[in-house]
C-alpha cells in the first residue's frame, strides 16, 4: 500500500487562515488456495464436486486480485472576528473532490489432490469476477460558529456534495443469475 499526503496552512491575514490537503493512495491485494472445488460456472458445465460424479475435479485452485487507487484535494479558508470583545464569530467556507477506483478479478483453475492433500490443478485458469468501479464526489462546505458570550455557542452549516459511481462487469461471457434458493458464488 502506498499513501501519499500533503498539507499546507498559511495565514494569509491576522484574522484569516488558509490549508489544504491533497493525497493519493494505492493498494494491491493478490490470494491464492486450494480447496475442495466448490465453483459453480454453467457457462462451462462446472460443478461443485460433492454435486458431481467422480470424474469430476475434486478440487480448485482459487486466486483474487483487488487494486484500489484514490486521490482527492481539499482547501478552506477561516475567517474569525472578535469585535466588539467578549464576542466572537468563525467562518470557515470550502471544497473538495475525491475520487477513487477499484478493480477485483477471481478465477479458479480445477485439478485433483496429491497424495499430500495438495491442489494438482489440471485445467486452465477461468474468470469467474471481473468487475472495474469508481467514485468521484465533489464537495462545497460553509459553518459559521456564533459565540455572543465565553459560555453560549450556535452553529449553523450546511454541505452540498455531487457523486458519481460506475460498475462495470467484465465478464465474457457473463454468469447467469443464480437458481432461485441458491447462494452467490
């Protein structure tokens, strides 16, 4: 995993302070197993093997792998006033953008068992998850924070964020759905 961060503040006048903050993230994720073959794939007339006759593969070498990236900003500036004395006022006003992706791919490879109880795998490496997704929310933000005395505060803000999600399913050809009373694979 990488993570990348910046942050920068500033005051740009006695009564004015400006920061940011931008960072980049990355993470990669692969696994390997072997297991007694438990996939489900109609698409190629793949079994569970406790469903099967004995001439089907007895068991199945799994692998994953997940990738995630992300990056995002965000900056705002506070304002504070302290006329007349006793009393004081904050301001802070900003924005943002995040955005972020992912892709997770899985397949299985069939096989047997050795005499030590390992996976022999025998048959070609199938896709069984190929799926790509992403975010991307924008933001703008204001709070204003009211202290008329040391012992009384009122706060009002308010937020507006627009966000966009894309999945895409990769699959060719793609998994029917799954029989009714049937988990997921």
């Amino acid at each position: 995993m990488t993570l990348l961060t910046l942050n920068a503040t500033r005051w740009l006048t006695g009564d004015l302070l400006w920061s940011s903050t931008a960072y980049y993230r990355e993470s990669a994720k692969n696994t390997i197993n072997g297991d007694v073959n438990e996939v489900s794939d109609p698409r190629h007339g793949v079994a569970p093997y406790e469903d099967g006759g004995p001439a089907d593969p007895a068991s199945s070498v799994n692998r994953t792998r997940t990738s995630q990236r992300g990056y995002g900003f965000s900056t705002q500036a506070a304002i504070t006033s302290g006329d007349p004395p006793g009393r004081s006022n904050l301001v802070i006003v900003g924005g943002g953008y995040d955005h972020s992706a992912s892709d997770f791919r899985q397949s299985y490879q069939l096989g047997g068992f050795n005499a030590d109880r390992s996976t022999a795998p025998t048959g070609a490496e199938t896709e069984i998850v190929n799926l790509d997704g992403g975010t991307s929310t924008a933001s703008l933000f204001v709070t204003d924070t009211h202290s008329p005395g040391p012992h009384w505060h009122f706060t009002g803000s308010a937020r507006y964020n627009v966000t966009r999600v894309r999945t895409v399913d990769g699959l060719s050809p793609p998994l029917p759905p799954p029989a009714a009373g049937l988990g997921t694979i």
